[in-house]
C-alpha cells in the first residue's frame, strides 16, 4: 500500500498558492509506476502550474518491496529515527539520504546483489578512480549488471553529469569472501550502508 498526503504550498517563484500530493510511503510492488518514478528520479519533483516553476522537494518516506523482502527508510535530514514496524521483521532494513542513494539501493536489492559486499566494490573502484582523475572525492552509484561487469555510475567533484565505469563481477565475490571471513553480522532495525561502513569494515579486515 502507498500512502498519499496533500499540503499546501506556496510557489517560490509567482506565489501562487496551489495543493501538492506526496507519498509518506510507497510499495513498489503494488505501485510499479511509482517505483519507474523514483527510478526516474523524479518523485520529487514538484512543478508550478502557473509559472512551471520546478522545484526538488526532499522529505522523509518509506519504500517497500514486499516481494524482495526490503524496507529503505528515506531520511533528508539523517535525523528521523523510524522504528520498524513487528510485520517487517525479517526485512532487509536500510537508511538513505537522498532519492540517488534510494534508487541505488532499489536497483541493487532487485538484481539481487549484496548491497554491503556492493560497497566494498565501491571502495575498491573509487580508489583507483581517485587516482586516474587525480580528485580526492568521488561518488559511485550502482546502475546494472552487463555481462559479467558491474557498472557504477562516476560523479566527479564539481560535475553534474556521470561517466560510467565497469569493474569485473569477481571484485563482488571477493568482497562477499571478505565479509565471510569476518563473519560480518547485520546489527537489527535500520541500518546506513555507505562509504562509512565499506571503510570501517576493511579497517576490521586489515586486522584479522
Ligand atoms: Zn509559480
């Protein structure tokens, strides 16, 4: 089930005061068309109907998939702490700041991968981009699986457009013989899997 609210909102551009519908919550298996707008990246958008004004709203809401079993809480601010509801239980519960990271997260888990094994992948590719872009900070989302490569999305500092980069399907399984040997455990309730973790795990690794 999806739930819609309507508020009230006040263009910032003509002042025109006008109704704007958000979802609390989404199931992207009952609501396809939903999820093909997260996907999208475009369930935030809000557009003025009278000066077409396009505004990126950000709140916090909840995805499900009651078919692949996984619950990702959408949290802006960092900041909300929503209890997972007892029928959620045995959920794969994640946290994410923004629409990027949720669509990241949905493509992931619908392809079936590990999305803790898929960090470390991250890790290791941003390493070496690092190093070929001579950059410091870099941002790589998941995009698909082609032909025995997983392919992340680039985002270099200071561009809006991505450059796509492959690493071969066996950094994945290596990453998931890294997470066995440390017989890696997920803590219970919602949980951030992010450059953060991918580093604190490897730390753990390196001291075995
Ligand atoms: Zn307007």
């Amino acid at each position: 089930m999806s739930t819609e609210i309507t508020k009230d909102i006040i263009c910032p551009q003509c002042g025109e005061a006008q109704k704007y519908r958000l979802y609390t919550s989404i199931n992207g298996t009952d609501n396809p068309e939903l999820k093909q707008q997260i996907l999208n990246e475009e369930l935030f958008n809000w557009r003025c109907q009278r000066c077409n004004y396009l505004a990126d709203m950000a709140y916090p809401f909840i995805y499900t998939d009651t078919e692949k079993r996984y619950i990702i809480c959408l949290s802006p601010m960092g900041t909300d702490n929503i209890e997972p509801p007892a029928t959620f239980e045995s959920y794969v519960k994640r946290t994410v700041k923004n629409l990027s990271e949720l669509k990241e997260k949905i493509l992931m888990f619908d392809q079936g991968f590990d999305d803790v094994a898929m960090e470390l992948v991250k890790n290791a590719l941003c390493g070496i981009l690092k190093q070929t872009y001579k950059v410091n900070r870099i941002h790589a989302y998941f995009s698909r699986e082609n032909e025995g490569e997983l392919e992340f999305a680039i985002y270099l500092p200071g561009k809006s457009e991505a450059i796509y980069h492959s690493t071969r399907e066996d950094v994945y399984e290596q990453s998931q013989e890294v997470l066995r040997a440390l017989n890696y455990e997920e803590p219970k309730g919602f949980l951030k899997v992010d450059a953060r973790l991918a580093r604190r795990i490897l730390e753990d690794y390196q001291n075995i």
